[in-house]
C-alpha cells in the first residue's frame, strides 16, 4: 500500500464513519503539560476513543491520531479473534506531512501520544490562518458512526417514493425512520467560523449540493459499484455530491 493510499485510509477512518457496533471510552493525555498554547488555540488534547467491532476483529483507535493500542495500560489492542486476548498489531498512528508555501517541510506524527500532541479533532479554517477555536475541537472530539447497510436501507426508501412500481409497504411493511446518526453527520462545516462547507463525504440523492437526510442524501459508501478498485490504474475520482469530487489515487 502506497503512502497516498495509506494517509487516505486513516483520515477516513478517523473522521468520517466507522462501520462498526461501538462502545465508547475516554481518557486525557498522559501529560496534558506537553500540550503548546500556541497549537490549535488551546484545545484540549482528544480524548475520545471507540472501540471497533468488525469482521471478528476488536480494535481501539483515538480521535488524537493513536490506534490499536490502549494507552491506559500501553498494552496492544487489535485483537483477532475478537473475543480472544491476542493482538495481531502492537500500535499504530496517523503520520501526515507536506510542503508549505515557502517549501519547508512540515510534519505531524503521532508517537504512541506520549510526547506532546499533534492532531486535534475538527475541521481548520479555510481563510488562510488554518486556525481552530477550543469549542470547535470540542465539538469535534467524537467518532461519527454510521453503516452501510443504513445507507443501503435509506436509499432503497427513496427509491422505492420516487419509483410508481414499488408499493412502500410491500417492500417497507414497518414503515422507515431516517437513522439519528445521519442527522449528526457531518457533511457541512459552519462557514460563518471560516470552515469548508463539504466536509464528510456524502451522496447527494437530490444532486442540490445540500447534505438532507430527509430528501435521500445519506454518509457516502459506494453503493451502486461506482468505484471499480479491481480495475483501476490510474488517478480518477469519486463523484460525492454536486459537482464536488474526491481524488483516489489507484
């Protein structure tokens, strides 16, 4: 796996959704005193974590950029199977860098979160400063859950509305509720705070470029096989909502 496909991987999993059953834990930084003031205005360290069960897999991962590992007591957490006591990884951490405008190189790694802090949940400002208040941080500092099979159901929903051969309640004899996770989503950030409008990723079923849960828009899984991995060589992209496209290097 590639270094692009790897920063992809993780950012994903660490800020969109988890295809997972969840029970949540927290905890604060072993050494809060390493925190700078002068990083992500004074945000607290992360501390929130999930607990992801999957595939008969149980691993831990961190909205502050650590996985696999529970740092309450430094002994590994990826357990497969996942009832047994036996962790195929020891740990794991989001690494991102680049060049800044001037060229110099910058980097933030996580180092099992035990020498300062590097990531801080919630989206920066898009007007220049890259800046981020504590409340943001705050609100940020959680995993947003979803499935597929809820997206699977949704769009099948409003298939069903707009298709005058599908009788709703043959094919939804208990009628249909939207998902509470699909109305926390976050697909758009609050630009009046300089944010990005799109942030999560979504399929927008009315194509208004709106992220509403109640006119078929749902967390973005690729449903309908848009996405051929199997078969792609080259640089292409992911249609979300709009005319808004995310790059996948294949």
């Amino acid at each position: 796996m590639n270094m692009k496909k790897l920063i992809a991987l993780l950012t994903l999993i660490l800020f969109l959704s988890i295809q997972a059953d969840a029970m949540r834990y927290e905890w604060r930084d072993k050494d809060d005193s390493k925190q700078s003031a002068t990083k992500a205005a004074a945000c607290s360290p992360a501390t929130e974590l999930v607990l992801m069960q999957y595939n008969n897999v149980r691993a831990l991962i961190e909205t502050g950029g650590s996985m696999w590992q529970d740092r309450s007591t430094s002994r590994a957490f990826y357990r497969i199977p996942a009832e047994g006591n036996v962790s195929v990884i020891y740990a794991g951490a989001l690494w991102l860098g680049g060049y800044s405008p001037d060229q110099q190189l910058k980097l933030a790694a996580v180092t099992f979160r035990a020498n300062g802090n590097d990531f801080w949940p919630g989206p920066l400002t898009i007007d220049g400063n890259a800046e981020i208040e504590p409340e943001v941080c705050e609100e940020y500092d959680r995993f947003f859950l979803t499935e597929r099979q809820w997206s699977e159901q949704h769009r099948a929903w409003f298939d069903c509305q707009n298709d005058p051969l599908c009788n709703p309640l043959v094919e939804f004899p208990n009628g249909y509720v939207v998902p509470s996770e699909f109305y926390e989503y976050p697909a758009h950030g609050n630009t009046s705070l300089s944010q990005d409008y799109y942030l999560a990723p979504f399929y927008d079923y009315d194509g208004d470029g709106n992220y509403d849960p109640d006119s078929g828009d749902y967390p973005w899984y690729d449903l309908t096989g848009d996405v051929d991995c199997a078969n792609k060589s080259r640089e292409d992209t992911i249609p979300l909502f709009g005319d808004q496209k995310y790059v996948v290097d294949f």
